[in-house]
C-alpha cells in the first residue's frame, strides 16, 4: 500500500449565489483555492484539506471550508454534521 503524496493542488472554486436553487448562477472568483487532497470517500469523492487562497488579494471574501470533497461532476461539496453531502461551489477542474 503506497501513501498518498503530499502534493499542493489547486482548483478553481465558484461558490454558487443561492446553494439550494443552483439556476440563480455562481459568484466569480479570481483566486484559485490551494488544497492537499488527503484521500477518496466511499461515494468516490476526492477529499481534500484547504491550505490557502492562491491569488489572495483577487479573491472573493467568502467563508471557505477547511475541509472539502470534489466530484467528479465539478462540484465541491462540504459533509453536514448529519452526515450528507452538499454541494456549495463549482469548480472547472476535477
């Protein structure tokens, strides 16, 4: 068994306007997010922990999580405390 490399990746990250009604479109957002992904969920999503913003001062002032999923989809998805998925942002990459 091979550990996963520590490697720090970014990906864009587009918060949508309203989460629960995704027609109303998606912020803009001129920084990338820098994350290490730290393993896959069961549901095949990618795990990842936030390191920082990488263009800070470009950035859109927005609560970002310290712990987010990616799908393969384009999403970037945050876990309730009850447990579920949902999804906040989108993203250009996977």
């Amino acid at each position: 068994m091979r550990a996963m490399a520590q490697r720090k990746k970014h990906t864009s990250f587009y918060p949508w306007i309203d989460p629960k009604d995704h027609d109303k479109g998606f912020k803009l957002n001129f920084s990338m997010v820098t994350y290490i992904e730290v393993g896959r969920t069961p549901e095949g999503y990618k795990q990842a922990e936030f390191v920082a913003l990488k263009s800070p001062e470009l950035a859109l002032d927005y609560d970002y999580p310290q712990s987010f999923y990616l799908s393969a989809e384009g999403f970037i998805l945050v876990k309730t405390p009850q447990g579920k998925f949902e999804t906040i942002a989108k993203t250009d990459n996977c």
